[in-house]
C-alpha cells in the first residue's frame, strides 16, 4: 500500500525536461504551476470514465495514454502545439503496481509529444481520468469551427473506423493492428501544422466524422455535398457515424488542397448537408452521444 502523496511523487517530474522549451517557470509542487508565453494559450479539458471512455479491464498503461491524447486532439483541431498537461485521477484503490503502469503510459505520450506534466490531483472513487491540456498556435492564425466558406473543399487524413474496428477486436481477443488505433490514438498535432495557415475551419473527429463535420458546417452557418463515395472506411458504412478516430476534418480553397489530403466534400452556401453516392449508400447523421 502507498499513501496519496507517495503515489503522486512518481508523476512528479514527467516532461520536466521540457519546462524551459515550453516556457515551465514554477513546476510542479507549488500550489499552481506556472508557465509564460508570448503567444495566445489555447485549453481543453476532456474526462475519460471506465466504461464509457475505455474499457473496464484496460491496461493502465494505456488508459493513460489514451486518455491524455484524446485531449490533445482538441489541441490539434486549433493548429496549436501543445505545451503541458494536468492530471486529475480518480482510482478505487492505491495499488502500486497499477500506477507504475499508469505512470508508464504517462510518460510515453509527454516523450512522444515533448509535453510537461504541470499539476494534477490523485482522489478515491471511480476510475475516472481527467484532463487538461494547453497549447499555443503554430502561426498568427487559430484554426476554429466556425471559419469554413462556400466553395472550399472538404477533408480528412486518413480512413474513417479504424479505432471502432480496434475496440471490437479487443472485445473479441483479436489480435489486429487497429487495437492500437483505438487504445492509442495519435492526435494530429503535425497535420495541424500543416494547415495552420491554410484551412478555415477545422474539427477533430471524436465523435464520428458525419457527426462532427455537421457540427463545424452548422457554426459556419454553411451546408455542404458530402461525396460518401469517396471516404475510405474500415469495416462498413456505418464507420461514418463511429467515434473515436481523432482525425483531423477541415476545410481550404481549392488550391490549396495538398495530395496527401483525402477530398470529401464541398462547402455550400445553402445549410442543408446532401450525403451523395452513386453506390447506393444510405446513411443518417448520428455519431457519439454522451447522454
């Protein structure tokens, strides 16, 4: 058994390595962190509950993981770069073994991301992980979702479904490679770089690609021609309305449309979104409900 403040001592030099680059000025320890920026701060806050968010009997390792990048995601989704995390959790027990895990799985995305952990908090009760991220944008320009215009072109980066296909085979005990698309998502931070200065709008797709491309068109006050034809799926159509793909979705002019971009659709100035297909298709927008 490890008491609250031996168990929060194993966290407490993640990402410190990082503090100088990402502008750390009172690390951990005090009763706030402090960091400076002379750019804008952008943060999200993302809760991830056992049994809603990740399975019951997931490696801790990965729950970690898993939850600390989906919040990067929203980071992503903005064309920032991400400077640090805090953490709040919440476990029924203090077994140490499932906090070395933990704690493996938190030092694998800050390494991977070059992130700081700045604070957090360690109560009892159910397993459930929160949070915070902040950031700061790669250029003068901060990607949000209400930007996108009539006329520009429609993308994501990569086929839609793989981490639902991940999570069935991990529920089967199949071995696969999408398991990984599922228990250890890569948020986008590169690709929103990429389009920083060329996209005006962008959403990350958390909560399926129809669901949260209806949610960017409808802050845009814009409609759209989704080509569902041209979307490349894992398993079948219904990977339109499936979650937890942490893609990137966004919209640009035309010529700016890079070959590695993957063109879905069109903006319009009409509100109503048409899904087209000329293989028959037929699909509703629902996606991830969270009640």
């Amino acid at each position: 058994m490890n008491s609250e403040f031996e168990l929060i001592d194993l966290f407490k030099n993640i990402g410190s390595e990082y503090y100088k680059d990402n502008g750390i000025i009172i690390s951990p320890g005090d009763d706030c962190a402090v960091f400076k920026s002379n750019k804008p701060i952008v943060t999200s806050i993302d809760a991830s509950v056992e049994g809603v968010h990740f399975p019951k009997n997931a490696n801790p390792s990965d729950i970690a993981y898993r939850s600390i990048a989906v919040a990067l995601s929203d980071i992503a989704a903005m064309a920032c770069r991400p400077l640090a995390f805090s953490l709040s959790v919440t476990v029924p027990h203090n077994e140490h073994d499932w906090f070395e895990s933990f704690l493996e799985g938190t030092k694998k995305i800050s390494d991977e991301y070059r992130i700081s952990l700045i604070g957090g908090d360690l109560t009892s009760g159910p397993l459930n992980i929160n949070v915070v991220v902040y950031g700061s944008p790669f250029s003068e320009k901060i990607l949000t979702r209400s930007g996108a215009k009539p006329g520009d072109i429609i993308c994501i980066s990569a086929q839609v479904g793989k981490a639902s296909k991940g999570l069935k085979d991990w529920k089967n005990n199949i071995d696969s490679s999408f398991i990984d698309s599922y228990l250890r998502p890569k948020a986008k931070i590169e690709l929103g770089k990429e389009i920083s200065l060329i996209a005006n709008a962008c959403i990350d797709t958390s909560d399926g690609l129809l669901a949260d491309l209806k949610k960017m068109l409808n802050a845009s006050r814009c409609g759209a021609d989704v080509y569902i034809d041209d979307i490349p799926i894992t398993s079948d159509i219904n990977d339109l309305n499936a979650g937890d793909d942490y893609d990137l979705c966004f919209t640009l002019p035309e010529e700016m449309v890079c070959d590695n971009f993957i063109k879905i659709g069109i903006v319009k100035e009409d509100k109503k979104i048409n899904l087209c297909s000329n293989k028959g298709y037929d699909i509703d927008i629902k996606g991830y409900e969270h009640y």
